[in-house]
C-alpha cells in the first residue's frame, strides 16, 4: 500500500530536484566538451552530433518537467532513465566498438540522482543496476575501471536514496511535531478560557453556599473542590505549554484523594491500609475517572443509591472498580450516547483511563453496573 508523501516531503523533494537541475547543466557541459573534444574519435561524426542534441534537448525537458511535482510520475521518470541508457547502448555504434568513454558520460547521473530522490533506496539501487548493466553489456573488454564505475553507480545511487529518504522523513517528522505543538498550546488556550469562566460560577456557588447553610452548604464545598481541582488542571496545563513535564513530577497519595468521594451520600470507599503513591496526573485524572461513574450512578440511579469504590493495589499496576446496584445500562445505551455526541463515558471515563495506557471495562446487567480500571503504576523506589 502506497502512502501519500507529506507536504514537508514534497517540499524537501522539491528541493533536492532543483539542485538537480543545477547539476544536469553542469554534467551536460562536460559531456558535451568531451565529445567535442573527442570528435575525431567517433567513427559516425553526424551520428554523435545527433546524440549530443538529445542530450542538450532532453535535459531541458527534465528540468522543465521535474521542476513540479505534478509532472514527476513514473512515466517520466521510466523515460528519464531510458534515454540514458540509450545514449549508453549506442557508443558502440556511433564511436566503434573498442569505444573507452561512452557519449553520455557523468550526464547519467541526473536520470539516477532522479530515481534516487523520488524512489529513493530502492529507486537509487534499481536504477544503478540498469545503468551499470547498460554501460558494460556493450564492451568488449572490461578493465578494472569499467567495473569500478559500475560499482559507484549502485552505491551512489542506493546512498543517495538513503540519504533523500532520510531527509524527507526528518522534514514530515518534524512538520506533525510542530503541528502536534501548535494544536497543543491551542488546546491550552481553549481551556483556559473555558475554565476560567467556570471557575466564576464554581467560586459563586461556593460563596452562596455558605451563606446558606444546610444542603447548599454542603453544595458549595462540593463546588470548593471542583474549582481547586480545575484550577491544578490549568496549572498542569501551563507545564505542559512550558515542558516541564518529566521525571521530577510530583506524586500524591491516591488512597487519601480517593477518600473524599465518601463525602458524596451514599458512597463506600474501600482501599488499603497504606498510601498508594503515583503520579500526581494519573492519580487526579484515576479520581476524576471514578467521580464521574459516581455521578452517573447520582444522575441514573438515584441521589441516594449506594456505591461502591474498591481500589487495590500492585507492584505493576492498580486496579480501581466502581460498582453500583442499579437497573443496568441498557444495551446500546453507550454508543447511541457518543454517536449523539453526549461524551461523558467515551471522555470522562473510558478516555482518561486510555490516556493513562489503561483498560476501561464495564460489566453490566439486572444486578447493577461495574466499572473496572486498571492502569500500570510506574516504578517510584519506595512505594510498597
């Protein structure tokens, strides 16, 4: 299956065929005075005249032709390398059969630097081959010289294929970075300018909920947490805009920050004995992952239907389940929601556990519903 060259590919191929053409003038002009040179050599004077006027020809259609990249197909590059090697094959009976130098001479390598650069190794390579094969396939001795050109046609052709491969993978690579930054530092401002504006509201209800005590009370310490918890997300965020992500993050204790789901009515946490550390960003985004199954148990339960958080803990990885006993989601109740676009499992849920390098299941049924994460834990020294 053929893959389509990225735009940064296309662009560097460009690059390499306008230096090309640079070098087919160049190389046109030494064949040219060498059979000028040479003139008296040809056993078929107007014979070699009509050669060398194809090759001054044909290399002006080439530059013409390769300058876009619309115009580089395989046709032209099949004819590219056939004319050379005509010009090749009819030395011998244009200047004789005991010929030294054949008419083209170093004016072969733009039909092979071409199948380099747009074939690359494997164009190089095939097209070395069939230059080489060409050129000794007509003499009728073959002195060490002959087989030393030979051998640097293939070798020049397949390395400079290499290298104009690896050039052309380095400028896309280099291309999805930018593009993956940009996208980034954009998905930084957006959320910014959402949260900020939630962060208003959330410090409102707060605020009010205070001054009204009793249920309300209990409202806005919920939205408290909520505004903190946005509030490390853009702080996180910042981070990743500046890259200060690596090694040195900061860990937090995943069984204390697990407890505080048991403010919410109705909810049992159950966890071991001893801190599980982890990363701060896979512990908060693990919390948020089981707080929206506890909210949807609230939303699709009922405000005072039980739930269950277990979390158990491993050397290589952790396992957190949420678990109710409600009527079940109905079947295809998942994917209707996310082809409507209402993205609170496919997100919230099964999302983060999938940026984390996690599994989400789900288990359910008549007897209530089942969420199972587990996520590896990376190695932190001292953690049990």
């Amino acid at each position: 299956m053929t893959t389509t060259p990225s735009p940064a590919a296309i662009a560097v191929e460009s690059r390499l065929f306008a230096a090309l053409a640079v070098l087919r003038v160049v190389v046109l002009v030494n064949a040219v005075g060498l059979n000028i040179y040479h003139r008296n050599s040809f056993d078929h004077p107007t014979a070699a005249a009509v050669c060398v006027a194809a090759m001054i020809a044909w290399t002006g259609v080439a530059i013409w032709a390769y300058r876009t990249p619309q115009r580089r197909t395989k046709v032209l590059l099949v004819v590219d390398l056939l004319v050379a090697v005509a010009l090749l094959l009819l030395t011998a009976d244009v200047k004789g059969a005991d010929f030294r130098a054949t008419i083209p001479s170093s004016w072969i390598i733009g039909a092979l630097l071409a199948w380099s650069a747009h074939f690359r190794a494997r164009g190089g390579f095939t097209a070395g081959v069939v230059l080489a094969a060409a050129d000794l396939s007509r003499r009728q001795e073959l002195h060490q010289s002959d087989y030393g050109n030979a051998f640097l046609l293939v070798l020049a052709g397949t390395i400079v294929g290499y290298l104009c491969a690896s050039l052309q993978e380095m400028a896309t690579e280099r291309e999805q970075a930018e593009r993956a930054a940009a996208m980034a530092a954009e998905r930084v401002r957006l959320g910014r300018a959402v949260h900020d504006g939630v962060l208003q509201v959330l410090a409102l209800v707060q605020r009010r909920g205070r001054e009204l005590g009793g249920e309300a009370a209990t409202l806005g310490e919920l939205a408290g947490e909520q505004e903190r918890e946005l509030r490390r997300l853009i702080n996180a965020q910042d981070s990743v805009a500046l890259g200060s992500s690596g090694p040195g993050e900061d860990t937090v204790n995943l069984t204390a920050e697990l407890a505080r789901l048991e403010r919410v009515p109705g909810v049992t946490v159950s966890t071991p004995g001893y801190a599980v550390e982890l990363p701060a960003a896979t512990a908060h985004e693990l919390v948020a992952a089981a707080r929206a199954c506890v909210d949807n148990v609230k939303l699709h339960v009922g405000a005072d239907a039980p739930a269950w958080v277990l979390l158990q803990a491993h050397p290589d990885r952790v396992e957190l389940s949420v678990r109710d006993e409600g009527p079940g989601i109905p079947p295809g109740r998942l994917e209707a929601a996310a082809s409507a676009g209402r993205l609170g499992v496919s997100g919230s849920i099964r999302g983060r556990i999938a940026d984390l390098g996690g599994t989400a299941t789900v288990t359910t049924g008549t007897f209530g519903t089942e969420w199972e994460f587990v996520v590896p834990r990376p190695d932190l020294g001292s953690t049990p």
